[in-house]
C-alpha cells in the first residue's frame, strides 16, 4: 500500500461497495472460459499453481499425472533466459539518461551529466537490494508468463521509514482480474485473495476491520477471510467516484464476505503492471502464451512418455504364461508387468511336452520409434519455448567460424524481437518509470525545492539539490529522463544501426584517402556519443560536450600560448643576434681605429 490504513473505518456508501463486488463479479466471468486452460496449464506446466477453483493444501503432491518433464523445464530455463537477455546485470542493465529532446545546452550541461549518472546509481541501489525483492518478483513474474500468459508485478512505496523505500511483488493470474483502457494496456486489476484474521488485523488496524471479523479473531485468529483490493482509474466527471481526489489510480479494499471497506486510497500511477506474453485475437485482454501454442505436443508427448515407461516395466518385468492342466485364466489375458497367465493343458500330451512349463507372452515389440516420436515431441516444446534461439548457438556440432557464430547469433537474436519488445513495453520500462517517481518524491535524488528563491539557497548552502532544468521540465509536462538499456536483448533489438554506424565510418575512412577534405563532413563527437549509447558502454566513458569544450578551449589557449612564447623566443633571438653582429662590428671598427 503506498498510504498507511486509517485507524478507523472509512465512510463510504453501501452503493459504491455493491459496484466494486459487482463489477468484481463481471470481471471473473469474463476469465472464467480461460480456467480451463489455465487448469490444463497448470496441472503439466506449472504444477505447483493448480486448482484455478480451490486452494491448495500445504503439501500436496501436485506432479502424479506428470510423466514429461520436458515442458516444466523449457519454461524454467525460457525465464531465466529472458530475464538473463533483458535484466543479466540486475538494474545495472538500464542508466538513466537525457531525453530525446534535450537542448545542446542540456547535452552540453555537466551537472546534468553528473546527475543522471548519480539518479541511476541510487536507483540501481533500491532495486538491488534484497529486502526489495525484486529479482525473485521478476523470475515468478517470467515463469507465470511463459505458462499462463498473462503477470502482475506489484511496485509498492513503503510507509515505513526503514531504508527500504520500494517493495516488489508478483502476482499471478490466478488472483487477478484486469480489464484494459482505451491504449489497450491494463488500467483496472481486482485482487481476490484469503488471508487469515490476524494477518488482516495485523495489516488494517482491529477498529477497521468488521465486527464480525472481531468477533473471529475472538474465536480462532487462524481462520481466513476472503478480500478484495480494488484498483482502477479515476474517471474525471463521475458522481461518487472512487478513491482520492488528488489521486487518477484509486485503491479499495474491501472484505468480500462482508460487504466492509477496510481502506479507500489511491496512487498517482498503475501500481501493479501487468504483462502479457502475447495478445490473441482483438479484444482479448488476457494474454496467450508459449505453453498454449505447445500444448498438443505437451499432451502427447506426456502420453508417449506414460506409455514408454509401462512398456519398459513390461520388458523388464514381462507376463508370464504357465502350463497348467487344472487351472483354466477365464478367457482373460493379464497382459500387466509381473503377471500370470494359466494356459490349460493336457497332463500327458504332446502339446504339454512339447511347450516349456512357464514362458514370457511377448506384448512389446520394439522402443526405438516411441523413443524416436519422444525426442521429436521435446525439440518441437522447446522451440515454442525458444529454448533453440535463447541458448545454443549451433544448430548441429559441426564447427563454425565466429563470423558464422556472430551471424547465426544476431539472425536468431532478432528473431526474437517482438517477445524482447512486449516485455520492455509492458513491464520494464513501468517498472523503472514507477520505481524512479517513488524516489524522486522522496528525495533519494536530490532535494526538491518549492520555488526559485528556495533552489538558489540550497544551491548556495551546498545542498544535493534537483537540477533546475530537470524542474522545469517536470513542471511543464515534459519528459525529465528516458531509460537506456544496456542489456544484450537491446544490443541485438540495436545491432542493425550499429552495424550501419560502423559501416559509414569504413566508407568514409576509405573515401577520405582519395579526398582528406571528405572528413570535415563527419561528426566525430556525434558518432562517439551514438556508439557510446549502441554499445551499451558505461556512460562515463564519454565525456559531456560541456568538459569536451572547456578542454577543447584550455587546449587552444595553450596553443596560443605557446605560439606566443615561441613568437617571443624567435623575436628575442633574432634581437640577441642582431646585438652579437652589432657588437662584432662595433668590435672591429674599434680594432682598426686603435
């Protein structure tokens, strides 16, 4: 929660309670045709998120129907790969930068410089921090993509004064309900979750919670209620609207069994971003997802494995038949591992001599197809998984030679640019967005000052202060900053410019041996600062157009310095040679006069 919980109960109107619940109900009709599928997903990709219907029990075997495992780990190691190409530094793999639209005297402005540089230090070192949680969000947020296709990640301000300002949480489509805005991302999520009594005490105060919780807690503090918590848009004009005023995001919690509101609050942005790997057909606001495409093959090929693993249990342990002259089986073969079957024959015929007492009934004939059908089935999952272009580079163990490599690398990188893209429109960028806003209004940036007269005094006082230009353009609507990404998902998504960098250079260093002056069309400061953002190179490496002048110019001034004093050493030689012939001839005229 971005705001503390009131010590009593808020007022608010039986009507908008029975609006939240009602639409809350809408919104779960609307998922109620994925469940299924959600179940099927769960039960032989996500295993430990079954039972879209019930909750689980602590400690229940949830992989008895799983015979292929295939799936489990394609989506595992498809997580972590994602997250290695978009996040393999933690939040080092952004910066915060200037934004397209700086002036040259901002992109000239070394304070400006130092303070980008200094805003994604501290950033980087909130994220980072373990009690934030937000590497083990994202992985639960990667993993519940690539099974259910659709992921929240919670990004919560911390009320409490403990230096840890920012709290990270996944959330699974199993609680959540979205429905989209007119830009087709999610600006409504309802979270219905149980909690015990103690625990909802413990968050919301024991005056703001029900009587009738009271009087549970009184009972069994153990026992669970279920909750809502509400979050949508406010929309401007309507009567008896949701949540703050001053606030566009409303927040209402709300006790479901009750009908009791336990908070009504609100955010200035989308709290819970939520992702969705890919988007079906129009209208659709849950996502679809590489688990989906694939499961036919995960279907089959965990029959084939089922079936693998009975005939192999017969091959190892097979059916016996046995001569019996008593004992009749009824007409019924058991065609089971480690079964019996009496075969009724005479005592003294030929037939009973001719036959060996006990025997193996041969039911299997030959592995190598079922196995041959199983690895097929496990190549086709993992290429939906893009397992086949986010890990091995090769195709087959020939060798190759590393421009192939680097080829072969940037043709399967750029294939896979539309799942890069999705993920930073919807999650990542949001995420820095909404992580960088809670601590610029908490000051971890620099001090805010509330008018002129008060920035110029922190100025002079030495005070960690905002640059001015970066308030102005706070002020006036504009973009303060853009994130830069120096991961290798962007560095693939960026090659093709790269490449088109280092290619102009080449032909420009080659036109120029037959024309010099062709270079004095070249920006060598542009494409050092182009190359520097491509690379994803530290932005200390390049120097700002401000330090690059002042050299630039410190740099003229000696040469002009220099001139100067070899201007005067050549004058005073000239001068001391003049004196030396002056005196030599006054020398000899004197000779002769004596």
């Amino acid at each position: 929660m971005e705001t503390q919980a009131p010590t009593d109960s808020p007022m608010i109107s039986e009507s908008k309670v029975q609006r939240i619940l009602s639409r809350h109900k809408k919104l779960k009709a609307e998922k109620e045709p994925w469940i299924n599928t959600y179940r099927l997903i769960g039960e032989y990709v996500m295993s430990r998120k079954q039972n879209f219907n019930q909750e689980l029990q602590q400690g229940q075997i949830l992989t008895g129907h799983i015979f292929d495992g295939t799936a489990p780990r394609a989506n595992q190691l498809m997580a972590a790969s994602l997250l290695g190409a978009l996040y393999p530094n933690g939040p080092r793999s952004f910066r915060i930068d200037l934004p397209d639209d700086a002036t040259d005297e901002e992109k000239a402005s070394e304070e400006l410089k130092r303070w980008h540089d200094r805003a994604s230090k501290r950033q980087a070192a909130v994220m980072d921090n373990h009690r934030a949680g937000l590497l083990m969000a994202l992985m639960e947020v990667e993993t519940d993509n690539g099974a259910f296709g659709t992921a929240g990640l919670g990004v919560f301000e911390n009320p409490d004064d403990d230096g840890m300002p920012i709290t990270y949480r996944a959330y699974d489509v199993k609680c959540m309900c979205i429905s989209e805005g007119l830009n087709g991302y999610v600006d409504t999520v309802y979270i219905e979750k149980q909690v015990t009594v103690k625990q909802l005490i413990q968050e919301f105060g024991y005056r703001t919670v029900s009587k009738q919780t009271r009087e549970k807690y009184a009972r069994d503090p153990e026992c669970k209620v279920n909750i809502l918590h509400a979050i949508e848009p406010r929309i401007p004009g309507v009567p008896d609207n949701f949540g703050h005023e001053d606030k566009p995001i409303a927040s209402i919690w709300i006790e479901i069994d009750h009908e009791h509101v336990l908070d009504e609050s609100g955010f200035f942005e989308m709290p819970i971003l939520v992702t969705r790997f890919y988007k079906g057909q129009t209208g659709e606001k849950y996502g679809r997802s590489p688990a989906m495409e694939a499961m036919p093959d995960i279907l089959e090929a965990n029959l084939f494995r089922e079936s693998s693993i009975v005939a192999t249990e017969k091959m190892l342990n097979p059916p016996m038949i046995v001569n019996d002259p008593d004992i009749m089986s009824n007409g019924r073969v058991r065609t089971g591992a480690n079964q019996v079957n009496y075969r009724k024959v005479g005592g003294r015929t030929q037939e009973a001599n001719s036959r060996p007492a006990i025997e193996p009934l041969i039911t299997i004939q030959e592995m190598n197809s079922t196995y041959q059908r199983i690895s097929e089935l496990a190549r086709v999952i993992e290429m939906a998984f893009f397992i086949d272009r986010l890990t091995d580079l090769q195709t087959d163990r020939n060798r190759i030679t590393a421009t192939e490599a680097t080829m072969l690398n940037d043709m399967r990188g750029q294939s896979l640019n539309l799942v890069y893209a999705r993920q930073i429109a919807e999650l990542f960028t949001p995420l820095i967005e909404r992580t960088f806003n809670i601590l610029f209004n908490r000051g971890f940036f620099g001090f805010v000052p509330r008018s002129v007269d008060e920035y110029w005094a922190a100025v002079a006082e030495g005070v960690d202060v905002i640059p001015l230009s970066v308030l102005q353009r706070i002020l006036s609507n504009r973009e303060a900053y853009k994130v830069t990404y120096i991961a290798p998902a962007m560095r693939i998504m960026q090659s093709e410019e790269l490449q088109a960098l280092e290619r102009i250079l080449m032909m420009v260093l080659q036109a120029a041996q037959a024309a010099p002056s062709i270079l004095d069309n070249f920006d060598w400061d542009e494409y050092a600062r182009l190359a520097q953002n491509l690379t994803g190179a530290p932005a200390t490496v390049i120097k700002s157009l401000e330090v690059v002048t002042q050299f630039r110019k410190q740099q003229v001034a000696q040469q002009q310095a220099q001139a100067e004093m070899m201007a005067t050493q050549v004058q005073s030689e000239a001068v001391r040679n003049v004196g030396q012939g002056i005196g030599a001839v006054a020398g000899k005229m004197g000779a002769r006069a004596a």
